[in-house]
C-alpha cells in the first residue's frame, strides 16, 4: 500500500477523520428544554418525572467572515433588535402582545456622518448587500449596505452625527432597534376609579414600553442571530473565551475610520449560533434536585395525567370548592405508589395546618393557584386577612370584562404613585417556585416573593382587548399611523401618541321566541296514534299524549281536516317553512304510512312471558321528562310523519330489539319516536366492569343522513377520555370526531345499536388512556403503559363515584334496573374492590384470573388503595339502602 500510494494513505485517513469530526459536530445536537418542562431521566424512562427549574447555556459563534468562537454564555447574547414580533410589552398598567415592528436603523455613512431612519417603508431604505439572516423578521442588521431615498430624509431621518449631503445616499448599518411597535392589548391591572380606562393606542413608540421576559438567556436556538454584549472598558474578558476576545479586538480595528472619538459610533457584530451547549437543574416530584444534568440525559415528557403533582405545586381536596380556607403545598410525590405529602394551610392566617400523606387520587389543583414558570401575573392589592381594599385595589380587566382578583393580604398600593410606575410594579412574570410561595419578577426589573392568593395569573391566549385589525387588510392605515404619529414626534416632543380608534362595531343578537309552529298540539297528538299503532299502548299515555290524542277521536277523515287547518296555520305564521314540506302531512300518504307499519309491525314488542319479570332490554315507555334532548326539536311534529324517516326510526327498533346483547339495554318513547335513553354495562376485565353507563340518543329530523346526537349522563364524573363531564360523546361514528370512512357515520349502514356496541367496545375498554387523540402512539412504549395503569386505577374509582350516583339518582324508567343489577352484581363489585386492595391491578376480573393475564403484571399503587378503602364502606352502604344484603360485608361499614 505504501509503494502504491507514495505514502500519501496517512494524508488520506488524517482527513477522513477530519470530515467525520465534522459529520459529527454537525450531527449532534441537544434536546431543547425551557424553565418548566416535564423531564424524565434517560435511564429510569417510567420512573418519577421532573421539572426544569434552571437553564444554563454556552454556545459558539460564527460572524459573518466565518470566524467561529466558542463557549460563549448564553447571558451575554442580544438580539438584533430589542423588541420583537411575539414579545410581550407594559405601557401604563396595560399588558399586550407585539404584532408588528418598524425598524430603526443606525446608518453611518462613508464621511463618518451618521444618521437615524425610521424604515416605516422598505422601499425608502433599500438594503444593497444581500441580507444573509434570510428572516423576515430582521430586514435589517449591523453591517449591512443600504442605501436611503433622499425624498424620505426630512420626515423619518434625525442626523446624530454631521449633515446629509447631496452625493451622499449610501452607508453602512451600525445598528438596529424598535422604532414604532404595533400591540394587541391583552389586559389591564388598574385601581377601581381606573376600572373604565380604554386601552393605550395600538401603536406605540418604543420607547414608552417596557419589555417583560422572564429567561432571554434560555431561549436561544441554533441558527440564530445575535450579538455579544461587550464592555467597551475592556470587561469583555471576564465572560468570553479567549479566541472571542480577539475576533473582536481585529473587528474594532477595522472600525477606527467610524468612531470620529466616539466609541458609541461603532459597529455592531453579528453571530449566528452554530452550537448549543445546555446544562440543567431538575426538581424530581420527590423533591429531590440534580444540578447540571446534561440535556441528552433526559427524554421530554409530552402527556402528563392528572394525578401528577410537583413539589411547590397547590392544590384542593377533589370534591371541596376553591372558596374553602384549607389549600395545600405539595412537598413531594412517591410517583411509583401515587401518594403525595402535602403541607395543608389556613389562608386566614396564613399558618401551615399539618402535613399529611394522601392518595394522588385525591387531590386537584388549586384552580386559581394554577401557576408555571413564565406565567404573566398581576399584583392583587388588598387588606389585611384576605379583605379588599376600600380604595386602589386591583382587579384585571379583560376583553371578556372587569374580574375580582382573587383575595389577598397585606398588599396596599400607594395611589399617589403614577399609574406607569404602577404598571411595573405590578405586572410580571413567574420566575420561581419556594415554601409556598412564588418568585416574581415585576416589569420594573425587581424580584419579590409572593403568596399565591397575592397575584393573579393572566391568560396570554385571552382574546385581544382593542379591536382586531389585520395587517393585511389595515396597511396603509397602519403605515398612516406612523406617518402620522411621526410627525407629531417631531413637531410636539413628549406629547402623547396618537391614540387609534378601536371601537367594534355593535351587532345585534338575534332572539328566537317560540311560535305556535314549535310544538302543534294536533300534529303532536297525530303523531302519538300512529306510535300506538306500531307497537301497541304500553302501559298509561302522558297528559300530553291524553290531550291531544282526544283530537283524534272521530276516524281518520277528521283526522286530515284538523291536521290540514294546523298546518295551514302554521303556513301562515312562518313564511320560511317551504310548501313541499307542508304537502308531507297530506292524509293519503298518513294514511298509507300507518297502513304499511301495522302489516309490517303486528308483533314487534317482546311478550310478557318472555322476560319473566327481568327488566326488559328493549320496551317502550311513556313520558320523557328527564331526557337531556326533550327540547331539541321544535319541529318534531313536522318531521316525524316523513314516509322516510318515520321507516327508518322504526327499523332502528326493530333492529335493537331483535339483536341486543344481554348488558345492553334501551327504552323508546311512546310520545316521542325520535328519543332514546340506552344503559350499558360495562365489560369483565375492564376498569369499567359491573359499572351501569347511560346515554339519551336524538334522532335528527336529517336522519339517517346526519348521525344521531348522543349525551352521557356523567354525573359531573370524567372516567374516559371520549366522555366528558359535559356529556359530551366523543366518537367518529358519531362524526364528533376525525376518523376513516368506515369509522364514520354511514347513511346506508351504520345502526344505533352500532353505536351501542361502539361505546361499550371501544369507548369503555380495558385500555381507555389509548383513547386520548394521539396517545396510541405510546402503546407498549413504558411511559404510555405507566400512564395507563395510573389512568385504569383512577377510572375504577370513578366508575365506584358513578356507582353511588346511579344508586342515589337512578334514571326514570331504569330504576328496577339499577336496583336489578346491583342486587345481583354487589358481592362481585365488594369482592373485586377487596382484592384490588390486596395488591390486583386495576380491570383483573375476577372470573378471569385464570388465564389471559400476565401474572407478572405490576399491582395497584398505594395511592389508589387509600382512596378505594375510603370509597368502599360508601358502595356498601348504597347498596344496603337499596334493600340488598350485604351482611357478610359488615365490617367494612
């Protein structure tokens, strides 16, 4: 080899190593974190999590002549410009957001002049040399070639240093910062006799706002721009690496011909970030805390559950209101056993109670303590002992109104003070977390400790308090503004800016008052027979069904003359209903329809002696009083007599009540066919077994072309992600959520009962944490089945919660039911609780326990066992008071 290559093989390898290096350096990168984020540890992926509570970064630069130096604290950084699209701004004692920023530019010419330009239009301030930061953001930078259109000098131009000239139209950026900033004003603190103030002017002069940040040093990211904070009296050595120190030095040198004795005439460098470098401080949920942890030692964590909780965190017992006096601080959490140590306080007198040892199970978050890292705060002014300030307390305005801030103590404002230096003393950031209390850094640069009920957590997603104006329809009034706003610089220094209109628009809302066409008692008692004629009388009518079925009582030609003049009545009084419409309720097609279900219906409903006193699966039943959608159609008289849709209702019945599984149940209602009220069991194996779920089903007068609507009687109780505590039914069946086009509503196929068996299938399974949109991604990972177990023990409990509600409020029609079931399944449901108490995991049925499980499965926490022993004398108290014998359970009461 080394007679064939002349020895140039060591060449050869020396710069193969030489480009992998770089492979490598251009390859590596670290995770991002910010103050706040969710970390697990790399090597403990399902351990306990974490908090970032500190960044430190260094990175290394390269300036646009390619020389790179290195190790630079992130600390000593700038940004081009102060204030950027995105930030957020104080004037006064309002808090915005900043939409748009026009530049102003520093240019020092080739004579040493130096001037000042507004670029309130791009055009009038060309750039020559090609802008190498390729962001819209930042048109302009230091060292970059413009040249200015004359026309513009007298209007936008302040001449800091010698005089325009005629052949003097080029120059050199030495510096960029905000000129005019366009805000969106989110909120204001203010005192009472402020409380009706209108919000600044949209557009502001720079210079008469504050920037509120709370980490500039931890929010750097590759590639971008910046520039060092160097002391011209030579301290620059103390905070950059050597080879920084010279790159610097040289470009100085080139300078020389600009400063004309004076060193603020510079130019400014840029750097692009070609490296980070992050060390991190982490609070573990244990309290414990690593410092200088390396950013690829920990993975982020993207889905954290409910029953988390953090050291520093405030919270509530679950089921007290926020109004109670007993609040507590989180000391640490056993992640592993979901119980948590917490330190309970009085907030009358501020003293720590007593610190217990509860279930995670137990425990929400404090929903007006509900602070992170960087949150946007306003200071609460009040009296001693949480009682409001006569006078100068302060309450946060919003677009959505004036709100009482929460009650606070110890805080009085002197109104003698400006309402500017007001504002920064009482607008800032959240910074840091310690014994209850909080760090704030106020828009004033000071840092103070505060109770939590002495501040007030501002929204930064609130909806814009001045009116909203796009920029892409509003330019040239926006490019107006400034023109404008400029020249009363100008002309009237310190005078106030030129405030914009920002008045909406007032609309009228639209009130819909009933009319004789909503409920038409003839149509409605019409309807009722021909229910009676498809499935017979089952059991005594509604007094509204009595009412207006005594229309009917002459044959069926009287029949079409009372139904004909209600119609002709409502004809009249809603111009909008169509006259095809009307031509549905004609008596021969009535007639027909009625004729059709009677061949085809004769024997739809179950005999008497087929159920043999068990509650029925399927039947029908008079009076829908309680049902959730009773008042959703106001046509229904109109719709339901459709040849169509009346067939289609009916072959729904008959589907269901041919095919229902036994732990399904449903029940039709006599005067209303578009109603249904449907109860499911939930599976074996499930942390949903033996637990009754009940759901009230809407047949739209567009059915089947639109889905049915579907609301879950929740109780106030969420135990799956697809119901909500709302009664909200998530599902794409249901086109209520995103899904293929089998999963979706389907005119020609899909049934209610598909929807029945989709809820208790699908919805209520053994895995219903996966349900969550996107967590099926974490299936088999160790964080997603983590969050499962923790996700099942919480559902069993809440599956109990429900338990006690059905028992205590079981609904109309379903109370034999409820009392049916739980006679029978009580001693499984006592026996299944007991065992989970005993270590079993969360849906380990018990007539399964001998197959079809891991038996290396992990068993329930310690947090979930304090919690079922506190629910379990309940459940069995429930069950006594419903007349079953729970005697060999009396112990447990």
């Amino acid at each position: 080899m080394d007679f064939t290559y002349g020895g140039q093989a060591c060449t050869i390898l020396s710069s193969l190593e030489e480009t992998i290096g770089k492979i490598d350096d251009l390859l590596s990168f670290e995770r991002g974190f910010v103050h706040g984020d969710i970390v697990r540890s790399i090597t403990d992926p399902s351990g306990q999590m974490g908090r970032v509570i500190n960044v430190n970064m260094v990175v290394d630069l390269e300036n646009v002549h390619g020389n790179i130096i290195k190790d630079i604290n992130s600390q000593q950084l700038l940004k081009i410009r102060s204030i950027s699209v995105g930030d957020y701004v104080v004037n006064s004692t309002w808090i915005g957001k900043v939409e748009k920023v026009v530049d102003r530019v520093t240019i020092v010419f080739d004579d040493g002049s130096k001037c000042e330009v507004t670029a309130m239009d791009q055009e009038k301030l060309v750039p020559v040399s090609p802008n190498i930061l390729d962001d819209s953001q930042y048109p302009y930078y230091p060292g970059q070639r413009v040249r200015v259109v004359p026309s513009n000098y007298s209007s936008s131009t302040r001449w800091l240093c010698g005089t325009w000239s005629r052949n003097q139209d080029e120059g050199t950026v030495s510096g960029v910062d905000a000129g005019f900033v366009y805000v969106n004003w989110i909120s204001s603190a203010h005192m009472d006799h402020d409380s009706s103030a209108s919000p600044p002017s949209r557009l502001q002069d720079a210079k008469d706002l504050t920037l509120l940040l709370s980490f500039p040093h931890a929010s750097w990211q590759l590639s971008d721009w910046c520039m060092l904070s160097i002391d011209c009296k030579g301290t620059s050595e103390k905070f950059l690496h050597s080879s920084t120190y010279n790159v610097v030095k040289d470009n100085w040198k080139l300078e020389k011909r600009f400063k004309r004795g004076n060193l603020g005439s510079r130019l400014e460098e840029i750097f692009v970030i070609i490296k980070t470098k992050t060390k991190l401080d982490v609070m573990w949920q244990d309290g414990t805390c690593s410092l200088g942890l390396e950013s690829h030692a920990l993975l982020p964590v993207s889905v954290v559950n409910a029953h988390e909780f953090w050291p520093h965190q405030f919270v509530l017992e679950k089921g007290t209101s926020d109004n109670k006096k007993r609040w507590g601080v989180v000391r640490g959490v056993d992640a592993k056993e979901r119980t948590v140590k917490v330190h309970w306080r009085n907030m009358d007198v501020n003293q720590v109670n007593m610190e217990e040892t509860v279930s995670a199970y137990e425990l929400v978050e404090h929903p007006n303590y509900c602070y992170c890292f960087d949150d946007i705060v306003f200071k609460v002014v009040q009296n001693h002992f949480g009682d409001q300030a006569d006078d100068g307390h302060v309450t946060a305005e919003t677009s959505s109104g004036t709100e009482a801030a929460p009650k606070g103590e110890n805080m009085r404002w002197d109104q003698n003070n400006s309402p500017s230096s007001y504002g920064l003393s009482c607008i800032g950031t959240v910074i840091g977390f310690e014994d209850g209390e909080l760090e704030v850094k106020w828009a004033s640069g000071i840092s103070t400790k505060v109770a939590p009920y002495e501040i007030y957590r501002i929204d930064k997603c609130e909806e814009s308090a001045t009116s909203h104006v796009y920029h892409e329809e509003n330019t040239e009034d926006f490019d107006q503004e400034m023109f404008v706003h400029e020249t009363l610089s100008d002309s009237h220094k310190g005078k106030e800016l030129l405030s914009l209109d920002s008045a909406h628009e007032s609309g009228e809302k639209v009130s819909w008052a009933p009319t004789s066409f909503f409920r038409p008692q003839v149509a409605i008692g019409f309807f009722s027979n021909i229910a009676s004629s498809i499935l017979g009388s089952l059991g005594s009518r509604s007094p509204l069904s009595q009412e207006s079925s005594s229309y009917f009582s002459h044959g069926a030609r009287e029949y079409g003359v009372l139904l004909g003049k209600e119609v002709l009545e409502t004809c009249n009084q809603n111009a909008e209903l169509d006259l095809i419409e009307m031509q549905i309720f004609e008596t021969t097609n009535i007639k027909r329809e009625v004729e059709e279900i009677k061949e085809n219906n004769s024997s739809m409903m179950p005999r008497p002696d087929e159920t043999s006193g068990l509650f029925r699966q399927f039947d029908m039943v008079s009076e829908c009083t309680d049902h959730h959608f009773l008042g959703e159609s106001k046509v229904l008289a109109v719709s339901q007599v459709k040849q169509s849709w009346v067939k289609k209702a009916q072959q729904e019945w008959s589907i269901l009540e041919k095919n229902l599984p036994e732990t399904i149940y449903v029940r039709v209602y006599e005067e209303r066919m578009d109603l249904l009220r449907a109860a499911l069991v939930g599976a074996p194996g499930t942390p949903y077994h033996d637990g009754l779920f009940f759901f009230d089903i809407y047949l739209p007068p567009e059915y089947p072309y639109e889905p049915p609507s579907v609301y879950y009687h929740s109780g106030g109780l969420r135990l799956n992600p697809n119901l909500y505590e709302s009664g909200k039914v998530c599902l794409s069946l249901l086109n209520t959520w995103t899904g293929s086009d089998t999963e979706v509503w389907n005119p020609g196929s899909s049934t209610i009962l598909q929807v029945l068996l989709s809820l208790q299938a699908l919805v209520l399974n053994e895995k219903p944490y996966f349900n969550e949109a996107g967590y099926d991604k974490q299936l088999g990972r160790a964080e997603g089945e983590t969050n499962s177990v923790s996700y099942n023990e919480n559902a069993f409990l809440e599956t109990c919660q429900s338990m006690l509600y059905i028992l205590r409020k079981p609904p109309k029609h379903f109370e034999a039911l409820v009392k049916e079931h739980f006679s029978k399944r009580a001693e499984t449901i006592i026996s299944a609780c007991n065992t989970y108490m005993e270590g079993a995991p969360v849906g380990y049925a018990l007539e399964c326990s001998a197959n079809g499980h891991d038996e290396q499965i992990e068993g329930s926490s310690t947090g979930f066992k304090i919690m079922l022993a506190k629910l379990l004398p309940k459940l069995v108290e429930a069950f006594s008071d419903q007349g079953i014998d729970c005697s060999l359970f009396e112990g447990l009461k």
